[in-house]
C-alpha cells in the first residue's frame, strides 16, 4: 500500500526562523539600531557645531576669525595623532567577548532533568519517584533564579522581596526562611542563592532509587557544574572591567569629538595649501561620528547583560523555558510514541532528497510496516 501524500501550499516567513533572517535592509531597522542608539547624540553635535560655524563666520571680527583659524589647524593637526581606533577596538572586543561568556555560563536544568528520568523507580513507588525528581528540578530553578536575580534588574523588578518568589511557586514559605530574605548587596556571604542546590544534592543522595542508579554519579556531576555555572555568572557581576579602562575609552572618544567641534571647521582665510571647500555641515565628521560612537555605544550597551537594553538577556523567557522544559522532563505526563518501521526500512542507501521546485509540504498520512520508500 502506498502512503497518501497531501500536498499543501506553505510559505515561510521571517518571523518562524531563530536567529538572524536578514530579510529586511540592515540600515533601516529601528529596534537595536545604531539609529536608536545615536540620533540624540548626533543631534546635539552637529547643532553644537553649526553654532561654532556661525559664530565664527558671522559674528567675530576679521581679526578674531584668523586668530581662531590658527587654533582650528593646530587642533587639526594634534587631533589627528590621538590612538582611538586602537584604544576603542581593544576596549568592545572585550565588552563584546565578555557579553557572550556571560551567556554561555548561564546553566540549563536539561541534562539534570534527563538524568533524573533516566532513573528506574520501584514499582509501587512512581509517585514518590515523582516528587523527588520535580523537587530537585524545582530546587534547581530557585537557585537559579535567586543567583540571577542579583545581577538582573529585570528579575530584581519582577521579584523585589522573597514574598514574590514565593508567589511563584518554586519555594515555599518554610523554605524561604531557611534561606533568608536575599536582599543583602554584599559581593561575598551575602546571599543563599546555593542552598537549593545543596538540598538537590542530600535529596538525591538520601533517595534509595537514585543512589542506587547507574546514573546517580553522573546527576550529582551535573549538579556541581550546575552550581560551578551559576557561580562563573555570579563572578561576572563581582569583577566587572577596572573603572579606570573604561575611563581612559570615554574620555578618549569625548575628547576627540569635543576638539573635532573646533579642527573640523572649514575656515575662510585660506592660504595657499589650505584646502579649497568650503562647507557648512562636516560631511566626514559625521560619518566618524556614527562609527566611533556607535562603537561606544556597543560597548555600554553590552557591557551590562542583565540590564534593560534591547540586546540584553531575555531573562523572564528563559527562566520560564527552563521551568517548563525541566519539569515536563522528569514528569509522566505520556508513554513514548510506538515503535514501529520507519519510512527508510530496507533501504540499503537512505537519503533525504529534497525538491525546491515543488513549493509544497509532503505529508505522509498512512503506510504499511514493510513499505519501502521510493
């Protein structure tokens, strides 16, 4: 019998793609943007600048115009020696390098989970079996979220007091007064966001299936790195980069676009060799502008994670995958599909053939056991 193949009309659009589509001009996206970013910045500068220009052609005397002249081509001149390019490079590559390390040391409950559904229960025992597993996953996200929750202003909003976390249902009100209220600011033996995870350990330990699984080692290694994860993030927020680095950056960058306002003005009073144009808005200084400071921009706005900026973590979402993908683990809610032969049985070379000119979806409703596919 061959199967029933439904042929169905089926477009594709930017929104069901994860990641970065580029279906749309780079250069005229809003959000994240270094449009968002700069526009203020830009406004304000250039009218800075288009007052000093009037001023200068209009308003001071001959004299006073070539006095001034003198002081734009000696701040030309010195202005072009500064080491930005270098400075700033250095300064968002390790922004930028420290933004992602902070992301990848975020830890998943998935591999915790999976070990702990991999363990087989007693008979008689699933529903005790149960609640151990969904108590340690649980335990595993409170950690998380309390670790978190002191480097994220995002979570810090959401979860002000421990009253809320406790509205949450991942801790109850006992256990909350074991760990304490977590509202201390202090960089080390200030907060009891591990104590979870020490109870995860004693559960699992203290539990006669886990202990005795092929896995028991494997789920408290994994618990371990848990908290070795958790605590890599915590050290971000502990050693930030030295204040006086992004010192040196800022007031490099300010500097140099504070004398460009002055060496960028095109002066009237030529002499031979001067240049011959004549402009009233800095072409090139603007396209500087927007390179160098939307430069910047990346690194303040990476420099914080945890913060409220539109590239910073979505924290809340992740938090609520972790919970829902953790617990539907190591839960029973179904039995796995049944085995049967798949589409392929038979074939001495399978292959996956694709056809782009057929702009349809092929679905196969219905085959026999012993079908081979052609």
């Amino acid at each position: 019998m061959k199967p029933t193949i439904v042929k169905t009309k089926k477009k594709v659009s930017a929104e069901q793609i994860l990641g970065e589509t580029r279906t749309d001009a780079i250069l005229s996206r809003w959000r994240s943007s270094i449009w968002k970013l700069l526009w203020k910045d830009l406004l304000i500068y250039t009218i800075l600048y288009l007052i000093i220009g009037l001023v200068y052609r209009f308003a001071l005397p001959e004299e006073y115009q070539i006095h001034l002249e003198s002081f734009i081509k000696y701040c030309h001149t010195q202005n072009a020696g500064l080491p930005l390019t270098f400075l700033l490079g250095f300064y968002v590559s390790l922004v930028v390098s420290r933004w992602w390390s902070q992301y990848c040391s975020l830890p998943w409950p998935d591999t915790i989970a999976t070990f702990l559904r991999a363990v087989k229960m007693k008979e008689g025992g699933e529903e005790e079996a149960r609640i151990t597993r969904r108590t340690i996953v649980r335990y595993c996200l409170l950690a998380y979220l309390l670790c978190v929750r002191r480097l994220s202003i995002k979570l810090r909003k959401k979860f002000p007091t421990m009253r809320e976390v406790i509205q949450t249902g991942l801790v109850t009100e006992a256990e909350a007064e074991r760990i304490g209220e977590e509202d201390s600011v202090r960089q080390h033996g200030g907060s009891n966001w591990w104590m979870p995870l020490l109870w995860s350990t004693e559960i699992a330990e203290n539990d006669v299936n886990i202990s005795s699984a092929p896995v028991y080692g494997f789920i408290q290694m994994n618990i371990a790195g848990y908290r070795q994860k958790l605590t890599d993030v915590l050290t971000y927020g502990h050693v930030p980069i030295p204040l006086v680095y992004s010192q040196v950056v800022h007031l490099a960058v300010y500097f140099y676009f504070g004398v460009s306002l002055i060496s960028e003005q095109w002066i009237i009073w030529r002499k031979p060799g001067d240049e011959e144009v004549d402009l009233y808005y800095p072409i090139f200084m603007t396209v500087r502008f927007l390179f160098i400071f939307g430069w910047l921009r990346v690194a303040e706005t990476l420099y914080n994670p945890f913060g409220e900026d539109d590239e910073d973590f979505e924290l809340n979402e992740l938090l609520n995958r972790h919970f829902k993908v953790a617990m539907t683990i190591v839960d029973e809610h179904e039995d796995p599909p049944e085995l049967k032969k798949d589409i392929f049985w038979n074939q001495v070379d399978p292959e996956l053939i694709e056809h782009p000119e057929l702009d349809v979806e092929e679905v196969l409703v219905d085959y026999k056991e012993d079908f081979i596919f052609h």
